[in-house]
C-alpha cells in the first residue's frame, strides 16, 4: 500500500519530557529548502509522499483563481486560509456565498463546531449544533462554489474527484510540485488532497 514514509526512514524529531522523566518521543521526517528547491537540511526521509492538508489551500486557490474569478482581500483571504467560526468569519462565509446566489446549503464541506470560544458559547447557549459553516474550511468550499458557477460547472457535485474544478485543481498541484500525482483521498473538510513528497 502506498504512503509516507516508514519507522525505518523516519528520524527522532521531538521529545517529550515531563519533570526529568521522557514521556514520549515523536519520530517522522522535516525538510527546509531554499526558495529555489534545494535543500538546506533534511531529517529522515525528504521524499516521503505526504497529505498537504490543510497547507493545500494554495494549490486550491490556483485552480479556483484560474477560472477567473475575482474577489475582495477579504474574501481571498477567506478563500485561500482556515478561520475559527467566530461571528465575524461566519458572516464573511455567508456575505462570500451570496455573491454567487448561494446560501449554507449549498456547502459541502464537513459540519464542526466553532473554534471561536464565543461562538462556540452562542452555539451552546442557543441549543445548536455542528455545522459546514462554522468549518475552517467553508470559505474555500463557497470559493469553490463561485468558481464553478462563474464557468458554468455543476455545483452539487464539487467535491467529486473528476469535477471539473477538482481536475482543475489537480493540474495546479502537478504543475506548481512538477510531480505526478498518484495517490488521492479525502480531506477532513470533504474536498481531495493530494499527496505530494515532503
């Protein structure tokens, strides 16, 4: 089965201690390159295959911006980083989905919870629960959602591998790593990540 790299490729990075005593040792692999891709140091395996996670944003933002849409600071901001579901994000979400005529409804990103401590307490105070809005990742989602909708590509379907803004999207990580991808899953906000050497 592909994936990172193993125990074996993997060096010490970080150890815990708590009064003189080694609770727990973190193994795994870090890389620094310069701006021109060399490589300054390395620990463990630098080739290792990893999921961006949530540093994927940019590379989304490539295929959403490559459709030609246009938004604020404020809304690219939105678009291209994780928020915490405070009052404020949220109404940025909702403000970002209503330029394209879209409503909450329409994201399909994962429900969470507000990480935001007073939203969090709005939201336990008023009975609610988890939802795509308050994820970190709804601003992308309703990004998203504008870009198919300036090209005139189906909406309800978005997230699906070979949607053509997923495809878009995946041209933008082989191009911008000059690698090929060969390993896709799923994201904890729903949307594929794509796993590309550390």
């Amino acid at each position: 089965m592909a994936g990172t790299g193993t125990v074996a490729t993997s060096e010490e990075l970080a150890v815990l201690v708590r009064n003189d005593f080694i609770e727990s040792r973190h193994a795994g692999s870090v890389v620094v390159v310069d701006p021109a891709g060399q490589v300054l140091f390395s620990k463990g395996d630098p080739n290792a295959l990893v999921f961006p996670r949530s540093a994927m944003k940019l590379f989304q933002a490539m295929g959403i911006f490559s459709t030609g849409i246009e938004l604020s600071p404020e809304f690219t901001a939105l678009a291209t980083s994780s928020h915490t579901g405070s009052a404020a994000h949220v109404e940025l979400v909702k403000e970002l989905l209503a330029t394209g005529g879209f409503t909450e409804a329409n994201l399909k990103c994962a429900t969470e919870w507000p990480v935001n401590k007073d939203m969090l307490k709005q939201v336990y105070k008023a009975d609610g629960g988890a939802l795509p809005i308050y994820h970190c990742c709804s601003g992308k989602h309703a990004a998203m959602l504008l870009a198919c909708k300036h090209e005139g590509w189906p909406t309800e379907n978005y997230l699906d591998r070979d949607h053509p803004l997923q495809v878009r999207i995946l041209e933008a990580v082989e191009y911008l790593t000059g690698e090929t991808i060969t390993s896709t899953a799923v994201d904890g906000c729903g949307a594929p990540v794509h796993a590309m050497p550390l």
